[in-house]
C-alpha cells in the first residue's frame, strides 16, 4: 500500500513550507521515523521523517519546490 508523506505544520503559522532537500531517494529502504528530507524556513533547516517503513516509492514536489501544508510530497510503499 502507498503511504502518503504531506508537508508538515513547522509552526503555529505556516502555511507553506520549502522542500530544501531530499535525503533519500527512489527506491530506498526507510523507516519508519527516519529522516528523508529537509525543510527551510526563514531561521533554520528542519528533517522530516518517513510516516512508515518501506521503500520511497515516489517523490512528487521536487527539492526547491514551495508547497501548502498537508499536500503530499511523496509517497511510501510499505508492501502491505
């Protein structure tokens, strides 16, 4: 089953976050917790993690890419 990964809230406020770098790429193993991106904001850049464990089965916003928060970005296949 493909497990979404959506832009995460990096605070009280935000609305939009930027793809700064993706640690991991297709067709890597991850798990669950790991880190397999980074997120810019103004003051610092922040890890996000893989929801599930499987393999990075596709990445949709590309790094660089300006996205709202709770869109997907990518997705997991987890193998269920």
């Amino acid at each position: 089953m493909r497990v979404p990964v959506e832009m995460p809230r990096l605070g009280y406020d935000t609305e939009v976050g930027k793809i700064g770098n993706w640690t991991a790429k297709v067709g890597d193993a991850v798990t669950a917790g790991q880190p397999i991106g980074e997120l810019e904001t103004e003051k610092a850049t922040v890890e996000f993690e893989s929801p599930a464990a499987g393999t990075l089965a596709e990445i949709v916003h590309a790094a660089g890419s300006e996205v709202a928060v709770g869109t997907v970005i990518a997705y997991i296949e987890d193998g269920k």
